[in-house]
C-alpha cells in the first residue's frame, strides 16, 4: 500500500510529538551535557551557556517529560540540591544526538574535523549510526525506504 500523505492525519505523528518536547536548541544541547556524564545545574550551565532561567526551564521540560529525572543531594554544610539523571527514555534518544553529530562532521564541522568523536568504549572503534531493516540489509538512505500507514495511523478527515 501506497503512504498518500494527504490521505493520513499529521495530528499524530511520532516525530512533532518528539519535537514538542526536544526540538527547542537549548533541551538538546542539555541532553547532549547529561550524555556526557553532567549531573548537576553547574555542569549543565557551563556546557550548554543559556541563561540560567532558561536552562531552569529546558531541565523541567526533560523531567516533565520522562527524559530525565530529578534527584536530591546535599554537600556537608550545603543546602539540599538536585542533580539530573537520564531515565530509560532519555538513554534511548542517545542515537538521535550521535546521528546529529554525524551529520554535523560530514556536512558542518570545521576544515580541523569533528570536535568530538564517539567511540566503543571496548574496542575504541568509531561509533555510527546507521539505518538497517529487520532482515539486516544496512546502510539505508530515504531512497531506499517507504512509508507506509502504522497501526495508530489515522485518515484526514
């Protein structure tokens, strides 16, 4: 069966849904800080560089949203503090972020190459993401793909 767009509501689409909650800069740039081990309001600040009552924002925006998760700590002498936590949820929008940088590299990054690479953490190979099908072909592009109605698809009406 044929994807006719015009034939299938956008009101729920997988991907706005996705973007109502990440697809504002500063929320991705706080992800991509959390993946590489911040924890804490400061580390957060100094890595992304928004304004505090922004980054305040984008970080209940990822806890309200299941992506991370709030939890209390308190320094000898200090007042209780939180530190930010990714949940499973958060973990699993990891591919999103590297499948941006690898775009970045290639299209983007300065003449000196990427500022940052990512690497197995065993073996020290380079890591990618990559699109493959359930019977295991790799390397696919959009031209190699089709869409077609899922189960929660819904007709225009």
């Amino acid at each position: 069966m044929e994807f006719d767009r015009s034939q299938w509501s956008a009101e729920n689409c997988s991907a706005k849904r996705t973007l109502d909650v990440v697809g504002e800069k500063w929320t991705f740039l706080v992800l991509r800080e959390a993946y590489f081990g911040a924890r804490r309001f400061e580390q957060f600040h100094a890595g992304v560089g928004c304004a505090r009552n922004l980054l305040t924002d984008r970080l209940n925006t990822l806890v309200d949203n299941g992506l991370m998760q709030r939890l209390p700590y308190r320094e000898p002498g200090a007042r209780q503090r939180n530190e930010y936590r990714l949940t499973e949820a958060g973990v699993e929008l990891y591919p999103a972020l590297v499948a941006l940088m690898q775009w970045g590299d290639r299209w983007v990054a300065d003449p000196e190459g990427p500022p940052v690479e990512i690497t197995h953490r065993e073996c020290g190979a380079p890591v990618r993401v990559e699109l493959c099908c359930a019977d295991g072909h790799v390397g696919l592009t959009a031209r190699d793909t089709v869409a077609v109605p899922g189960t929660g698809a819904r007709r225009a009406g």
